[in-house]
C-alpha cells in the first residue's frame, strides 16, 4: 500500500535531520576544541640540568625556548625518589602515602610491581572526557601480562618500554608496540650491564666499540609518538612521553658526541672495572650531555609538529622529570655538571635534589610567556590540573590527594597548599612532609628508628641546618601530619611507622 506524506511531515523530517546534523557538528567542534595535552617525562634528569634552570654545559635548546614560552615551575616535586613510584603518583594522583607503587619492584620476567584494574589513571579520566590516550618510552607499572599493562590502565596506543630493567639498553632486541613485539635490528643487543671484554684495553677507545648498537631505540619511539600525533590531529590527544633519556646506561650514537668531545674536557673513563653500574663509556661525560641533548632534539620534533599542523595554540605541554640525577658519579659526573646545583640529595633520596625536579608548562595565550611560579606543586596535582583546564573539574576522583594549579598557572592567585607529602621505602625508607617553608625529614627508618630533621626551605634551600631542637611545637606539627598520611602497605612496608601509636 502507498503512503502519502504530507508537505509539513516532509518539512518536519527535514528540519530534525538538520537539527540533528547541527547537534553533531556543535559536539564535533566541542570536542575539537579541547586542548591537547602533552607530557614529557624525562628520566633521572637532575633540577639544574637544563638550560632555563642554570645549566651551563649541556645544551638544551628546545627546552629553553618551550621555558620562554611558558612557565617555570621552580618548586615542583616529582612523585617519588625512584622511577616506578614517582610515575605512580603521576597516573593515579595518589601521594606515596596513599598509592599503590612506593618503591621499585620487579615481577620476573619482564615488568614492575603493577597497577590494579580498580586504580582510575590520568589516562583513563581523559578517555572518559573524550581524549584519545597515548604513551610512548618507558612504563614500568605493570608487565605485559599484568592488569598495570597500559592498554589496561587508559591508553589507547602504547610503543616503548614496558619494564624498567630492560630500558636500562638503549639497544635493545625489542620493544612493544601495544601487545606485540616489534625486533629492533640489533644484532646482538647491547646489554645495560657488561664489562669490557677480558684483555680489553680501557685506554683504547675500540675496547668500548662492543656496547655500539645500530637500531636506537628512542629513535624508534619519537617517530611513533610523531605519528600518534599526525594520526589524531583532528582529535583531542593525550600524549603522554615518558622518554628513557637520560638514564644511564651511556648508550648515544656517536655523531652525538662530537660537539661535546671539541669542547675538550677532562673525561676520564668509566671502565666499571668494580663490576658495578652500567656499561662502560670511553668518554662519559660527553656521553651524559649528549644525551640530554638528543632528548632535546626528540623534543624539538614533538613542538615542531604541533606548529606544523596548526596545534601549539590549543595544546598544553607540560615537561618534568621523573626524580633526580643518578648518584652513580662515575658514569653521570653531577659535581662536573652541577645536576642539582645547591640542592642536597640525588636520585633515592627524599631531600630536595633527589626530588625537586624542573618543570615547565606551556599554553599559548593561557600561560604566561617566561613566567615562573614557586608554588608547591607535585606529581598529584597533574590529574586534577588538566581536569581543570579542560573544564571538567566535576570529573576529577574523590580519593585522589592532587589539588588544581590551574589558578597558578593561568596567573591567578592561589591559596597556599595544606601539605605535600612523600614517603620511600628504598634507599633505607624515608619520610617528609612539607607545610610552607617547613620540611621535616626522616632518614633510616627501615633501621627500626624514627628521628625527625626539619629545616626551613626558604632560608635553607640546601638543608644543611637541622633546626629540629629549636622548634620542638612545628616538629610535633608536621609528626602528627606525617602519621595521618601514612597508610601502611603489605607489599611495600615502612613497619617501623606501622607500629607507632596514636
């Protein structure tokens, strides 16, 4: 039978069809108009390290032009002391009190300690608002078969690293490349940890010739993560790049090294003729610039691209790093480079140097051009901060310990933070809290002893100066506080902090 329609039911049908057409393309253009998001985490890069934080020899320039364009955050804290659990703190916006990961572990044969289906990751919040997620370097919160595996903590696309120990080879025979392996063309892999060969001559350069790869991984890792961009231009992206550079092991190709070997510095080897730390280097000092400066350059490229194709104006990039420079001073001389400057401690440690890490926040027309903040920020904050800007503060988890810095760095004002909490369970387990200008320290606590240090930041940024006795009413402060954020953990245990009581 034939139906009939009348004029008004056909221009009825028209009209919702360009309804609808028009609702789509109002939530097509809003979701185009979220801002990119871009993380870059170095690894093991020290405070002072980096051009626009007083570095002096090793050239960063692409980071010291995103520094001129953005802001220097001055009193940013990573997550932790040591790689796994700072990037916990990062992804979960959980402090080491509260988190799951609180210090390396691994979990044989390949991966770390990893993170539980029912942790809600940075990651797994922007996919819910509409982004799509990618990482690309180094992971190490979960092996390849764990539920912290990245495709099973928010990401869409991961290509890199998934286990810490096996980035200690910048040379290696694979990386992953979402659940697959991809062969890299080094035949044979360079190992992260070896010793000259018996007989070698560690006053001959050939003798190093052995730990020279041909396929670099991080080369292979910034074309993806350039290719995670092209691919989803058009699209809201989180990229987050957790770059292996610069940890040791030493491994950079040579045509990085000669602008650093012309500069003729006293460079004597490391042969690790003890046994101990990564492979050796001929010229070691060199090898360390010249990897921060190929960091650099992989950094350059990302910045490139997004002005390339249109999309610096409408993307945040945010740098960092994941802890402080190795205390590993024949490989990576921070005396020579001044790594963390005036700062006491290094990597493994909860004093300012091991912790304290360069930050740097750009947002065309959004974030002031060659500002600075010194507000008291960490890696909790990240979460709720891009939440924030994005305009999804009402997305942001309940039991997350971050605050917004989105006032601070949009240049409005900000109350001071309540505290800023880290504990370690490596290196001897370790305790700090921070209120203002006041930190208090606990050293050795694996040791069954609990002794508080305090110093005054501001007057004592290089914690020389335990002023713990003159301040007995602040000491007491800052114990009760540090009580209250501790939780204790069955798998990663401070049991001389779990035995106090009240």
């Amino acid at each position: 039978m034939r139906q009939h329609f009348q004029l008004s039911d056909i221009l009825s049908c028209i009209a919702f069809l360009f309804i609808a057409m028009q609702t789509g393309s109002t939530i097509e253009a809003a979701k185009r108009t979220k801002p990119n998001i871009v993380f870059i985490l170095a690894d093991d890069l020290g405070y002072r390290e980096l051009g626009s934080f007083g570095q002096k020899l090793i050239k960063t320039p692409h980071l010291d032009q995103l520094a001129k364009q953005g802001m220097r955050l001055t009193q940013h804290y990573c997550g932790n002391a040591v790689c796994a659990p700072s990037r916990c703190v990062l992804m979960t916006a959980k402090h080491p009190g509260h988190a799951i990961v609180r210090s390396n572990k691994g979990t044989p044969p390949e991966g770390q300690w990893p993170i539980p289906d029912s942790e809600v990751t940075l990651a797994e919040v922007l996919q819910q608002q509409g982004y799509v997620t990618g990482a690309f370097g180094k992971w190490g919160l979960g092996g390849p078969e764990s539920s912290g595996r990245p495709l099973k903590q928010g990401f869409n696309r991961f290509f890199g690293y998934n286990c810490q120990s096996h980035a200690h080879s910048y040379y290696p025979s694979y990386l992953w490349s979402d659940e697959k392996h991809v062969v890299l063309n080094n035949n044979p892999p360079v190992p992260g940890h070896a010793s000259l060969a018996k007989g070698a001559d560690p006053a001959n350069p050939k003798s190093y010739d052995q730990f020279k790869g041909q396929d670099y991984a991080p080369d292979r890792i910034n074309a993806q993560a350039l290719e995670f961009v092209r691919q989803h231009k058009n699209e809201p992206f989180f990229l987050y790049y957790p770059t292996v550079i610069p940890h040791v092991a030493l491994h950079v190709p040579d045509a990085e090294l000669k602008p650093y070997l012309k500069l003729g510095w006293d460079d004597p080897p490391f042969t690790r003729a003890k046994g101990y730390g990564y492979t050796p280097h001929f010229t070691p000092r060199a090898a360390y610039a010249a990897m921060i400066t190929r960091m650099d350059r992989y950094i350059g490229n990302v910045l490139d691209l997004l002005d390339e194709l249109g999309l610096a104006d409408n993307t945040i990039v945010v740098f960092s790093s994941d802890n402080g420079t190795t205390h590993l001073k024949q490989e990576v001389d921070y005396l020579f480079f001044k790594s963390v400057g005036e700062l006491r401690g290094l990597k493994g440690s909860l004093y300012e140097g091991g912790v304290r890490v360069p930050t740097l926040v750009r947002w065309p027309g959004h974030v002031q051009q060659s500002s600075s903040s010194d507000y008291i920020s960490g890696f909790e904050d990240w979460m709720p901060t891009f939440l924030d800007l994005i305009g999804a503060k009402n997305a942001v988890p309940k039991n997350i310990d971050g605050i917004s810095i989105a006032p601070t760095l949009l240049g409005k004002s900000q109350s001071e933070r309540p505290f800023l909490y880290r504990e370690f369970t490596g290196y001897g387990g370790q305790q700090t809290i921070r209120v203002g200008d006041w930190k208090a320290v606990r050293q050795k606590l694996r040791k069954g002893k609990i002794k508080t240090e305090l110093y005054n930041i501001a007057e004592d940024i290089s914690e020389k100066n335990d002023v713990a006795n003159q301040h007995p009413e602040i000491v007491a402060r800052l114990e009760k506080l540090m009580k209250q954020q501790h939780v204790p953990s069955d798998v990663f245990p401070l049991k001389v902090l779990d035995q106090v009581k009240n």
